[in-house]
C-alpha cells in the first residue's frame, strides 16, 4: 500500500495521522506540490484532479481525504469508523460539514490569505476574503462549540474519523489568527485531539506547515 502526497497539506497530514493511528504499514510517497509535481502526467494518471493525497492499494486508486480515512479504517475494524450504519453516518454528517463549511468556508480562507500567502510570499491578504471568512468561523465554531458543550468528541464519547477531519485546520489557529478565544468548548475537545502521539509522528516542518 502507497500513499502520495505532501507532508505540509492538511489533507495528507490528516490521512497519515489516521495511518499512525491505526498503525498500518502504508509506504509515502512525496509529490512535492510547491513543484508542481501534481500536474505531471504520471500523477494525473492518478488523480486527475491533480490533488493530493492519494491512496493505492493493489489495484483500487483512491482520491478524497475522507474517502482515504474511511477505507483504512474499514479495512482494519478500527473504532474510528464502526461498522454501525447511525455511527457512521453521524461521521459522515461532521466530515460533510467539514468538507462544506468548515474547511471551505471558514479555515480554509483564513489559512491561505493569512498563512499559506505569507509562505509563499504572494502578497497581502485579502481583506474581503478575511471578512467573510471570519463571519463563516464564527457561525460554525459556534455550532461546533454548542455541540462540544454536550459530549467529548465530535460523535459521542468515542474518538472517531471525523475528530481527525474537524481538528486538523486548527493546528494553523496561530499563523492563520483563526479566532478561537470565545469557544471554550472547542478549545477543550481540540487539545483532547492535537495531543495523540499519531499528529506529532506525522508533523509538516514548521516552515512548511502552512503550504
């Protein structure tokens, strides 16, 4: 089993803290994204989205993060994905949100206007972009924290797949000034998560965590 993809991007970091976890022998491989090594055609064979990461198993070839941490969580009987039709798919309505919302919405834009751009050197953030955004943070951390006031993880008491889908953008709450003071709750679940040894084993460089 071979997993692509770049160590600095949230999505693959997320996917290998998973694979650390579960403590399955997955062999990585670079594809160097600041290089543009996604565009080459023996990558796009891959995955013609040209992201990242992406898994090959024999001859199944995924794409899609989520998609990634469900097959290798099914396929090693792991309680992050339990084979129970409601658990799952409450996992799957947080990695939805994430997907949708979260990530998109929220983190993702702050990230880049206000981490990745610095990086990379590629000009000041955007203050539109930042606006909205912030908004977007606030109305989600809100529904995030509410929901953290009831119980300890994302999906019961029990950590999960979508725990490693939601926090992974947090881990850039610093140079991204995500603006998380008010969310105690999420503040709370979040060191819960960030402190399983699988996100330390499987860390971007901190000059490159940002990319």
């Amino acid at each position: 089993m071979k997993l692509y993809g770049f160590p600095p991007s949230p999505n693959t970091w997320k996917v290998r803290a998973v694979i650390a976890h579960l403590g399955i022998p997955v062999d990585f491989e670079l594809v160097d994204l600041a290089a543009g090594q996604q565009r080459t055609p023996e990558y796009l064979a891959l995955n013609p989205t040209g992201r990242a990461p992406v898994l090959v198993d024999g001859d199944l070839v995924l794409w899609e993060s989520n998609a990634i941490m469900q097959y290798l969580a099914g396929c090693n009987a792991s309680p992050l994905w339990p084979d129970d039709a409601r658990i799952r798919a409450d996992i799957m309505r947080w990695q939805s949100w994430q997907l949708a919302h979260w990530g998109t919405e929220a983190c993702g834009p702050l990230i880049f206007q206000r981490a990745v751009k610095r990086v990379l050197n590629i000009g000041a953030p955007d203050a539109a972009i930042v606006a909205r955004a912030t908004d977007c943070f606030n109305r989600e951390a809100s529904v995030l924290d509410a929901h953290l006031s009831k119980q300890t993880y994302l999906v019961g008491d029990r950590l999960t797949l979508a725990d490693f889908s939601v926090a992974v953008p947090l881990f850039l709450a610093e140079p991204a000034e995500l603006p998380l003071a008010p969310y105690q709750h999420v503040r709370d679940w979040f060191a819960r998560v960030s402190a399983l040894p699988a996100w330390r084993e499987t860390a971007p460089a901190p000059a490159a965590a940002a990319a």
